[in-house]
C-alpha cells in the first residue's frame, strides 16, 4: 500500500510539473546590441533594464564589460558565440573548453551573471550565408555541450541556435516545412535541442515581409485586424507573426518534433530610416505584440501555448550597424542611443511605461551646423566624408529627417560627424564650411543628438579578456596543422 501511495503521488507530480511547463506565461526580454559611435556605460544599461523591470537579456557576444554590469542583476541572461567562431569550434573541443572558462565560469556563481543560455552563431542558415556556416553547427554544439558538461554546467545552461525565419517555407502555415537543403541538418539539431531540454529560437520580422513586398497588406503586419487574413483549412490567421510561427511550428511536427518549446530570439519594428519604419508603427507592432503573447491565447496550431520568452529587437539604437539590410537597420531600439524612451511602451510589468536611462553623462550642449555665411557649392565631398564615417541613415527617403532641405541635410551630416568625434572642434571645419552653435537646430521630429560621453564606469570594469588574442592562435594553429 505504501508503494501504491509513493507511486501515485510521484505521478502527481509529473503532471503537476508537465503542466506548469505547458502552463507557464511567457516572458517579454529584449536584445542589447552595441554596435554604437556612442555607448553607454553598460552599468547605466543594466539599471535601465532593472528600473523597466526587464528580467531576461539577450547578447550577441560575450562582452566583458556588460556581463561584468550584469553580475548580480538578476536578470537571466543569453549570451552569443558569433558565426566566425563556429568553424573553429567545430573542430577543436580545446577552444571551446577555453571559451566557456573564458566567457562563462568566470561570471557565474553567487553574485554573478544569471546565464542560462549560449546562442551558439546568429542565423548561421540564412540564405544569404551560402551554407557558409552550415557544416559546422552541430559539430560546434557537440564540442560545447561537452565543454558545459567538463564544467559542470551542463544541466542550468542551454545551448541554442537562433535562426531566421527563412530556414523554414510555405504557401500556406500548416504547409511549413524546412528548406529542402536544410532538412537534415534541422533534424539533427531539433533533436540535439530536444535530448538537452533546449528551445528552438527563431528570429521574427513582419516588417522586413512588408519592407521587401509591395504587395504584402500593411494591416497583416500588426495586430489589430486586417482585412487580408489568411484561411488555412480551419484556421484564420489574422497577423503575419501567428502565420510565420505556425509555419515553424508545422515543419517541426513534420520532423516529429511538434512539441518543441520555442523562443522568439529577436522581434521588433524599426522607427526610422524607411517608409513604414516610423515612431507609431513602432510601438503599435510591439505593444500589440506583447498585449498578444503575454494574453497566452497562442496561436491556432498551438491555442494556449505561448512561444516562451520573446525578446525584442532591440533595446538601444546601434548608430553604427550595417545598412546593407537597409538605413533602418540602426534604429530598432525601443530606447534610443541614450536610453530615452523613443515612445510610450508597456511591457506588461504592471501599468507602467517605460523609464528612461538616468546618470546620463552628454556631452556639452553644442552643434555643428552648416556656416550660414558661406557658399556651399562646394560641400559634396564633406558631405560624402562626413556620411560615410558617422550616421546619416535619417536623411534617406522614409527618415525623419529626409523634408529639412539641403542645407539641413548639410548641417545634420555635419554634426553627425562632429559628436561621433566627440565634439573635437576641428571636426566641425569643414574648410570652413561647418560652423560650432549653442542653439539646437532639431526640427520637428528631426532631433539633431547630443552625443554622450562612453566612459566605463568603475562598477563595469573590463577583466582582461586574452579570448580573442587566444581565438587568432588556435585559428593560426589549425591553418599550419592542415598545411
């Protein structure tokens, strides 16, 4: 009989458990980049996230200097492995054990920083990779589980794979399936993610389907209905986040994995640099967003069952990203570079808004704008100069700036150049075309910044990081090894 009792009540609690897994909300994080000319002290970052009550953070290296600002914060944390390191942890397991002494057991333990995850590469399968990386993924993965085992850390830390939405296709979400030359691979790594308690995390953007097609319905976007919804059998998909999560959804049950947890690694909406990419449309896509998830209603191939965290893209403007993707591309933050809150938000932490960064150390209130008493005939060249090496991304058609005239443009390239060098007055010469003022020459929504001063605080200190150093020497090693 007691053997009876013991059984059952084990068998409660598999269920209990199962179902608080089934049951459990998600959670709204955000994604910090730093590709900026003006970065923050990461110390002033991590208090900008505790004072909005963000609790999961998601990081696209292993940057010294935020997870030193970040032990002790409690917020959990994903940290990145880049695309480039993957060949070479693939092939030595030596690297990968140093990497995880490295960037990992050095900012764990207590008081430290709270990481659950490593995003091992950044879409390694996006098609316009070439399948450059795609050979060297799970052998990476193998290498690092067992570098997380050594360390005793494999049972708290999950290793994942963030892929973009393009990894999977269909005309219709319950015809999802994997890309033809991916099934394989996707395979062994929906496997590999199931057998170590991993998600799968995928990267969702609706306004890149919008940006890229003209003929995609701009209500199908949001979340406030459309008049374009799509019919799938039963189903009526009435946003394109439902659709593109479904269609990952179908083409895991067709691999025999249908029940795999997922994560939203990266999703948002851009506020400037192309039509659509605007303040409003901004925060109507996100706040729709998380009124949507956090609602736990799921999706109609998954009713109840919410993607577990979304974390969205991203926190901070990075004023020095590519564009290659388009001029948007450096304004996807839900703050801007200073950590101003770009427009009212509420990530469903309570009834709050968003709280702006405090502590912010500018620089002196002075701009660089085109001398009004010269001939400016002559300006192509500074201006290309100017551009080319500070951001201008706003000025293009679609930018909050792109109606303030030529001589406006010439001022906001000007002083766009001037604050990323830190107001050094000769950087406003400009063979005397440029001219230094104490008035603001923002106009309308044109805002003509300030930049800030990227002193590291004390309290985030870099520890010497000798990774990269090491990283150049293991990849020097394996190229006279092969020779």
């Amino acid at each position: 009989m007691a053997h009876t009792h013991f059984s059952i009540c084990v068998l409660c609690l598999i269920i209990v458990v199962s179902s608080s897994v089934l049951m459990v909300d998600s959670a709204i994080g955000v994604n910090w980049g730093t590709i900026s000319f003006h970065r923050l002290s990461p110390s002033i970052v991590v208090d900008l996230m505790k004072a909005n009550k963000i609790q999961k953070v998601k990081l696209f290296d292993a940057d010294p200097n935020s997870l030193t600002a970040l032990m002790g914060s409690g917020i959990e944390v994903m940290v990145g492995i880049p695309n480039e390191m993957l060949g070479l942890f693939s092939s030595s397991s030596a690297a990968t054990d140093l990497w995880v002494r490295q960037n990992v057991s050095r900012y764990i333990g207590k008081s430290g920083a709270d990481i659950r995850y490593i995003a091992v590469g950044n879409e390694p399968f996006l098609t316009s990779y070439s399948g450059q990386y795609q050979s060297y993924v799970i052998p990476a993965l193998v290498n690092l589980q067992q570098s997380l085992a050594r360390a005793n850390l494999a049972g708290y830390i999950k290793l994942v794979v963030p892929c973009n939405a393009d990894a999977y296709e269909s005309s219709l979400p319950s015809q999802g399936v994997f890309r033809p030359e991916l099934a394989d691979i996707m395979t062994q790594l929906v496997s590999f993610l199931s057998n170590n308690g991993s998600p799968f995390v995928v990267n969702i953007y609706p306004f890149l389907s919008l940006y890229g097609n003209a003929d995609f319905p701009q209500d199908y976007a949001f979340f406030g209905g459309t008049t374009h919804s799509v019919t799938d059998g039963a189903n009526v998909y009435s946003n394109a986040f439902d659709g593109n999560l479904d269609t990952l959804v179908a083409a895991l049950n067709k691999i025999g994995y249908g029940q795999m947890p997922i994560v939203i690694g990266e999703v948002g909406w851009p506020t400037d640099g192309a039509p659509n990419a605007n303040l409003s449309a901004a925060r109507a896509f996100n706040q729709g967003l998380i009124y949507h998830v956090l609602s736990n209603k799921g999706t109609p191939l998954r009713p109840g069952v919410p993607p577990m965290d979304v974390y969205l893209f991203g926190l901070l403007d990075e004023g020095a990203k590519s564009i290659l993707p388009g001029n948007f591309e450096r304004h996807w933050g839900i703050f801007s570079f200073d950590g101003q809150a770009k427009y009212a938000l509420n990530l469903g932490v309570g009834n709050a808004l968003l709280k702006n960064a405090k502590n912010v150390q500018y620089l002196p209130s002075r701009w660089c704008i085109a001398n009004p008493s010269r001939d400016l005939s002559g300006v192509t060249n500074h201006l290309k100069i100017a551009c080319s090496a500070a951001d201008c991304t706003t000025l293009n058609y679609g930018g909050s700036c792109n109606e303030i005239g030529a001589k406006g443009n010439i001022s906001y390239a000007f002083n766009s150049y001037y604050q990323m060098q830190k107001q050094n007055s000769q950087s406003c010469e400009f063979d005397g075309l440029g001219l230094i003022t104490f008035l603001n020459p923002s106009v309308g929504e044109c805002r003509f910044l300030v930049g800030i001063s990227d002193n590291i605080s004390s309290s985030a200190t870099p520890r010497p990081n000798v990774w990269t150093l090491l990283f150049l020497v293991f990849g020097f090693l394996k190229i006279m090894c092969t020779m």
